[in-house]
C-alpha cells in the first residue's frame, strides 16, 4: 500500500481492542522492549540517546488502538471483519463525499493557482490530481491528528499484527526527529502512524515530502506549499507520466468481454476504440492517447461504469492499493477541472454478500485453477474477471461481479 497504509480511514476508527492481560504488565513489557530491543537498532542506525529518550519519555502503549496482538498471543482474524457485508462500489462515490472534495478542491485551485502552477511546471502533475488527493487524505487539511506519532507507532511496532512493517516506520519516525527535520513535539499521526496532511507513513516522508516554501524543512503539517509538491512529488516517484490522462469513462459493448479487464492485459487505445469501446462524453480519445496503452476497468464488473484507463491510475493507486480509491481521486480532479458531472454509468444494486462469502467463492475459483489474485473477500479485478471467464465457459452471461446466485452455484 505504498507504505500509507489506512489513510482514507483516518475519519474513523474502526475498531477496538480489548486487553487481556493487566496494563502494567504491557507498560513494563513495552519498556523494556524498548531498551533490550528498539534501542540497540536505533542506536546502530545513527540515532542518539538524547533522540530516542525523547522520543518516548511518557509513552506508554495505547491498548485502543486496532490489530494489536497481546504479548505471548498468536493472532487472531476478528468475525466481525470476516463476516462484514460487502456493499455496491457505488456507495464509495456517494455525491456528498465528491462533492466535499470537489467543491472544496475548485475553491483551493483559485487561492493556491501559482503554487499549484509551479508544481505542475516542476513535477508535470495537473493541479487538479494533487487538490483531489489533498482532499481525500485530510479534507484540505481541516481532519485531525490527534495522535502521537511514537505512541501510535510504537504501539504497533512492539504489538501490531505487521510489527515488523510498524518497526521499520518507527525507525523511520526516529530518523526524521534526529535530522531536525521535525521537531518532536509536531510528530502528530492518524491512529495508523500517517503523518500530516498528504498522510504519509514516516517512510514515504523521508522519500517524497518536500520543502517547496522556501523555509529550509518540508513541513506537511502546516505548509500548503510542502504539502502539495510532497504528494506531487510521490506520483512522480512512482512512475506518474507527464501530459497523460488518468483514464475516460467508457461504453463497452456486449461483443467485449469484461474479463479483458486489468493491468496486464493492455492495449493501445485506438484498438480498444477499434473493439467497439467509445467515450461516454461522444468525442474521440485525445490524439497523443490513441497510440498509448490503455487498460479495461470495471470496478463493479457489468454493473456499473466501465473506463479505459491510463498508467496514472495505477500511480494513483499506489497511493492507497483500491481500485475505487484511485478511480475517486481521479473522477474529483476530473469534476474540480471541468464541473461537477457525476459518472453516466449508474451503480448497479449488487453487494449485499459477507466477505466470508466472496472468499468462498475465490477459493473455488481457485480450484479450478484461475488466479483470483488472494482469496480476502474482496472483488478485486483479478477475481473479476475470473468470474467473467468462469461464467463463459459455464454458458452464462458474464457479468465479472459476484453475486447471491454465483456463491451458491460454486459451493
């Protein structure tokens, strides 16, 4: 997840933990995991006692926080989360979330024009892709950080279900205080460890942020400047191509297969435009796009939109690993650019299955031998299209979405 990890969910918590064992004991295992354990790692990567002490004087575990795992305990994969109802992709478009970016995004285009201008210039980002991410991550900066960076980060490094990933951000928090670059006092976090308002993890902000104001440090808590050329910054890291769209919302006629779908299946664009594939708007695909490659995405399969997109999504992606979370950031820049115009494919009524059921039905898929991507529960687009391909082969129309009916037939 590009080392962002839960940073759309910074507006809710959405689980807590319940302790087993007495909080002393956890503060005392803490702490001496800290001076057994953390301490000789810090200390071999350069930091100082002084740093380190700092870092943690007065923190204690925070037992609230989710996917902590109790000293001595093995893991465990909470029911709730394997048997949460899995919605229509259509809700994550809901128009009062768009809008609230979108609105907010043309208001912040105007009084940040020659920033955004500059970064463009720089780093060859449209404005409009870096005001939606801002947008989404920490509604323009007006979402709260209400936590401590080493509390939330230690926590999960000594307790967290992926400590060793937390370990490798904490070491990363550590080296960002001792090169001055954060005063410790200012290292406030969502509850997943992300910092600031493009909600970088510690790592990603030692790779990408950026002091584009000119004051000698890059500060994404308080700088409107850091904070769009650092989220700028990170697309251009991870291959955003200068001058290229992020996709076009698209009619795919019944002669397409839906299971083409995915980002190793592309093809220039002009020959999917060959294929029967047209823009839903009536024009043509731009001229410098036709010779390009180009990739079938149909987040709710024959039941919803379908676009052809561009190797930016993937960009966009890597931000938060979600198809609807890239498509969301690029349909806002879309709407920030050239008004609010929601899609033109309607959501189809599908959801409504548990998670533990989409898994089921992956792990079928699987044995007849088609690559579902992971068995999670979750209709990402290599299960898509196996099901699409399934359906073929058993007679049915594919529609590369599962549903009631599709679990029942692969038990």
């Amino acid at each position: 997840m590009a080392l962002r990890l839960f940073a759309s969910a910074l507006f809710v918590l959405a689980a807590t933990f319940a302790p087993t064992a007495s909080a002393a004991r956890i503060d005392d295992q803490f702490s001496a995991w800290l001076s057994n354990d953390l301490w000789p790692e810090a200390k071999a990567n350069g930091i100082s006692q002084k740093t380190f002490d700092a870092a943690f004087a007065g923190v204690k575990p925070n037992l609230k926080l989710p996917d902590l795992v109790m000293p001595g305990e093995k893991p465990k994969t909470p029911k709730k989360q394997h048997q949460a109802e899995f919605g229509s992709p259509g809700s994550y478009f809901a128009e009062k979330t768009v809008k609230a970016v979108t609105a907010g995004g043309r208001s912040r285009a105007a009084s940040n024009a020659k920033t955004l201008a500059a970064i463009e210039t720089r780093y060859g980002v449209p404005g409009e892709i870096v005001l939606a991410v801002w947008g989404r991550e920490s509604g323009f900066g007006a979402a709260k950080l209400p936590y401590d960076a080493f509390e939330v980060l230690g926590t999960k490094a000594f307790m967290a279900t992926r400590k060793d990933m937390f370990r490798k951000e904490v070491l990363a928090a550590l080296e960002i205080v001792q090169r001055g670059l954060v005063a410790r006092n200012a290292m406030k976090s969502s509850w997943a460890g992300a910092l600031g308002q493009p909600q970088f993890m510690p790592t990603s902000f030692l790779k990408h942020a950026v002091d584009f104001d000119g004051d000698g440090h890059p500060d994404i808590w308080n700088s409107t400047p850091d904070t769009l050329a650092s989220i700028a910054n990170y697309l251009v890291h991870y291959g955003w191509q200068k001058g290229r769209d992020w996709g076009f919302e698209v009619a795919v006629p019944q002669s397409v297969s839906c299971s083409l779908e995915g980002p190793d299946r592309g093809k220039p664009i002009s020959q999917w435009a060959s294929m029967g594939i047209t823009r839903i708007n009536g024009k043509a695909f731009p001229a410098h796009e036709a010779k390009a490659e180009g990739f079938l995405l149909m987040p709710a399969g024959r039941n919803g939109p379908a676009f052809i997109v561009t190797p930016n999504f993937y960009v966009l992606k890597e931000y938060n690993m979600s198809d609807l979370y890239a498509l969301f950031i690029g349909h806002g820049a879309d709407r920030i650019a050239y008004g609010d115009k929601p899609f033109s494919g309607s959501w189809g009524a599908v959801g409504g299955l548990y998670r533990s059921d989409i898994a089921a039905l992956q792990r079928s898929l699987e044995g007849k031998g088609y690559d579902v991507g992971s068995a999670d529960g979750l209709p990402g687009f290599k299960t898509r299209r196996s099901i699409g391909e399934w359906q073929a082969k058993s007679g049915v129309k594919p529609t590369c979405f599962p549903d009631a009916g599709l679990v029942k037939a692969l038990k």
